[in-house]
C-alpha cells in the first residue's frame, strides 16, 4: 500500500464510523425511547387492572410508585381472595406484559453502548494511524488489519441494526 491508500482508508474508516454512530445510534435511541414508551402504556394498564381489586381507586392509580404498583400485582395474584377470574386473567396479562419489556430494554442498551463503543474506538484508532502512516505503508499486515476492522463494523452493525428491530417487534405483542 502507498501512504495516500492508507491516508484514504483511514480517513474513509473514521467518516463512515461517525455516519454509522450518528445514524444507528439515532435509530437505537429512537427505538429504546418506543420500548420505554409501551413500558409505560403497560404500566398504566397494570395500574388499571388492580383498580377493581383495591377500595382506594387513587392510590392504586397516582399514589404508589411503579415498584409498589407491580409489588401490589405480585400481591394479588398470589391472593384469590383479592383477584379471580377474569379480574385475576387481567392483572396476570397485564403483569406479564410489564415485566416483558425490561430484559429487551436492557440488552437494547447494552447493544447500543457495544455498537457505539467500537465506532468511537474505529474513529480513535484512524485518527491516531495518521501519526503512523509510514509505519503503515511499509506493514505487510495492514491492509489485513484494515480489512479486518471494516469487516467488524460491518457485522457489529448489522448485528445492532438487527437486534434493535427484533427488541422493537418482540415487544409488539406485549
């Protein structure tokens, strides 16, 4: 390699990284915003599900916080005395749905803060190869490696992309 082909990947690898990191991580945030948005459309009908089984309407509703509202579900339907049938059905779908959105709000951010972490780390390291670019030049590896690093972006990126439209879906039904 010649040192403008090594001064036109790396600078190639750096500009596309920070196209990537500001279009998927728009979209990422986008969706984890949509995630925690129908979290709280199924928090409100958890609250909802339990009105019909505590008298004081208002606390269930605006009094208790998120925990105590789900620790108040908990509650209720370990006690059919409180919940059955078709109120004890309710609260069941209603828990369930809440609690489903967690663990895909959690692996959504842990694979935007990977996906965001290697382009950042991508941009780094271009940046910092232009103080090496003789050392690159004249490396037998180094297209190797910048091949390699392109291949990675490509796969970690399509990963997110991915993961973050499956966590958006998966949650469709809840």
């Amino acid at each position: 390699m010649n040192e403008n082909a090594v001064l036109y990947a790396l600078s190639t690898l750096a500009q596309t990284c920070a196209a990537l990191a500001a279009f998927v991580g728009a979209i990422g945030l986008f969706l984890l915003q949509l995630l925690r948005e129908r979290r709280q459309a199924t928090e409100v009908a958890l609250r909802a599900s339990l009105v019909d089984v505590y008298d004081n309407h208002d606390v269930v509703m605006y009094g208790h916080s998120t925990a105590e509202v789900v620790e108040q579900a908990q509650k209720a339907r370990n006690d059919s005395s409180r919940a059955s049938g078709d109120r004890a059905q309710r609260i069941e779908r209603a828990f369930k749905a809440y609690l489903s959105f967690a663990p895909a709000i959690r692996q959504s951010v842990r694979v935007l803060i990977l996906f965001e972490g290697w382009n950042v780390m991508v941009i780094v390291m271009s940046l910092g190869g232009f103080a090496h670019v003789l050392t690159l030049t004249g490396a037998s590896w180094a297209s190797y490696l910048l091949w390699l690093i392109a291949v990675v972006t490509g796969v970690i990126t399509g990963a997110a992309v991915g993961s973050f439209v499956w966590f958006a879906r998966s949650t469709d039904t809840a």
